[in-house]
C-alpha cells in the first residue's frame, strides 16, 4: 500500500517497488508503474493500486473418495497478478486518493476464483481412487492436475493472474477414519517392539545366564586352588615336621652320644681312680703289714682323732685314768 500525504489541497503519493501503481485524471493516464512518486489533486484524480509481489494462498477444503470416505484436502497455491494493467480493469483496484486506502477488496475474488479452480480437478481425481491411494499415491496426482488446470486457465489469464506453483500439504481422512486406519501400523510398531522387548530379554536372561555360569566357574576353579593351596600348606606342613624330627633326632642322637662318651669318660676316670687307690691302700696294707701292733694302734688314735669333731674341753677322771695306766701297763707287759 502506498503513503499518501497531505500538503494544502494536493496529495502526495509514495509508492514501493511491489504495487504497481496507475494514475489516472480526465481518463487519461498520467502516471503508472511500479515505484512511483507524484503529487496530485484528489478531486480530479483517480487511482488504481495492483500488488505485483508473490502470494501465498491456503486451500482447505473436503472431498470423497471412490469409496465414499470424507477426506480434507490442505494445499497451498503461490501466485501473482502478472498483468496489473489488465487486472485494474477487470477488478476494482481502486484507492481512495484523499486517504490512500482500497475501495474493495479484489485479492478476495481473485483468492476465491483460485479455491475454486483448484478444487474440481481435485474432487474428481479423488472421486475416481479408493481412499488407501488417496492417501497414499494419490497426493502427486492432484498436486499435478491442480497445477496443470490452473496454468491452462483462460479465466485467470482473462484478469492478469498467474499461478507460480500448487502445492498438496496434505490429504487427511476424518479423525475416528484415520485412528482406525492406523491401527494396523501401530499393531505392526507394537508387535516389533514387543519382539524387540522380548530379544532384549532374551538376551539379557542369556547374559545373566553366562555371568552366573562365569561366577560358579570361578567358584569352581577359586575352590580347586583352595583345595590345592591346603594340599600344599599340609604337605608343608608334614614336611616342617619331618624335618623338625629329623633335627630333634639328630640332637637327641648328639645328646646321646655326648652323654655315653661323658659316661664312658667318667667311668673310665672312676676305674683309673679306683685303680689307683686300690693300688694305693694295697701299698699302704703291705706296708702296715710289717709294723708292730702298738705302732697300728698309735696310728690308728691318729687317724681317729683326725675324724672326731673339735673337743673344746676334755675331763680325766681317777677312774678313767686308772683304768688307761692298767691297759698301757699290761700292754707294756
């Protein structure tokens, strides 16, 4: 839409470069295009304004397939008023010149001729297929026929529009229609990712199957080293003990020896010892043999005075005197 503005008695119109513009006084043309600027009398002017820029038009509307099921149709189609000139005189492109605002609306007629050039050749495409290839295969068909019916059509040619492209957004049974048709997919996702729990079940109990396995493998082989290391500890030990038997026998052996070689030593020493007092007190009896018995007798007091206990005192009594000096003189007889 263009600027208008006020200055006393004219107007002052900015156009941009996507309206296409025609100024008009008299019933004459003064000034038309795209991008224009000019002053103007609005009592004596007329104006047209024809955006020429790309536009995008939604499309909702229903169908019916061959097999009588109620379908939604979502396309969108791009166009453009490729003849503004011709399209300012089929339509009312007018502009008020005090205020520069549309007189009508016209891109609704020309939205409108659009729905419904676009609508026929889909219906009767989707009235000739069953609603599985509708859904399905039938999308690329009315995307072309829609395509081709409005490049050929005299009647948008007539008002200056041409169809840039036709797209097919989407082709959508009823709500209850389309639940039901997908619930063989869902089944089918269903059924695979119920397969795909039970595999990963399958091999998660196989798994665990091949640690317990592992675990009582270990056990196993932990219970035969065990076995092998008491095996072992008890053959050390019977061979600690032999060896510490053989030592307490070697020394008691040792010990033996020693002690019948101290015996025998001091047996031999006894004997040479006896020996040699036998042979001393044989000496010593030869030798008193010849002595005279009074000398026997003397050493004999001797030899026990030497063994009695120390006499600190020693009394004489007559008696006893008496009866000394009667011996000794009956002796000396």
């Amino acid at each position: 839409m263009a600027d208008v503005t006020k200055l006393l008695f004219l107007r002052h119109l900015r156009g941009t470069p996507t309206v296409w513009v025609r100024y008009q006084q008299g019933g004459r043309t003064r000034n038309e295009g795209t991008g224009q600027s000019f002053w103007y009398r609005p009592l004596v002017a007329v104006l047209s304004e024809v955006p020429v820029d790309d536009r995008e038009l939604p499309l909702m509307f229903h169908a019916r397939t061959a097999d009588f099921a109620d379908v939604t149709v979502q396309a969108t189609v791009t166009y453009r008023i490729a003849d503004p000139a011709l399209a300012a005189t089929r339509l009312d492109f007018s502009v008020d010149p005090y205020r520069g605002q549309a007189r009508a609306r016209p891109l609704d007629q020309v939205a409108t001729l659009l729905t419904e050039l676009a609508q026929q050749p889909a219906l009767d495409l989707l009235a000739r297929v069953p609603l599985a290839d509708a859904l399905t295969v039938a999308i690329t068909e009315v995307r072309e026929s829609v395509a081709a019916a409005l490049a050929n059509e005299p009647r948008l040619s007539d008002v200056g529009v041409d169809v840039v492209s036709a797209r097919v957004v989407a082709i959508r049974p009823e709500p209850e229609l389309e639940r039901s048709l997908q619930t063989p997919t869902r089944e089918a996702v269903q059924q695979d990712a119920d397969k795909a729990t039970y595999t990963r079940r399958a091999q998660a109990v196989e798994q665990e199957r091949a640690i317990a396995e592992n675990e009582l493998q270990n056990q196993i082989e932990l219970a035969r080293r065990e076995q092998q290391l008491v095996e072992q500890k008890g053959a050390n030990d019977r061979r600690r003990a032999e060896l510490t038997a053989a030592a307490d026998l070697a020394a008691a052996q040792g010990q033996a020896e020693k002690a019948r070689t101290l015996a025998a030593a001091q047996a031999d020493r006894l004997r040479a010892v006896g020996s040699a007092e036998a042979d001393a007190e044989a000496a010593r009896m030869a030798a008193y043999s010849d002595l005279p018995t009074e000398l026997l007798h003397a050493l004999a007091l001797r030899e026990l005075a030497g063994r009695l206990p120390e006499i600190g005192q020693l009394t004489i009594t007559p008696d006893l005197l008496s009866g000394a000096l009667a011996r000794l003189t009956d002796g000396s007889r």
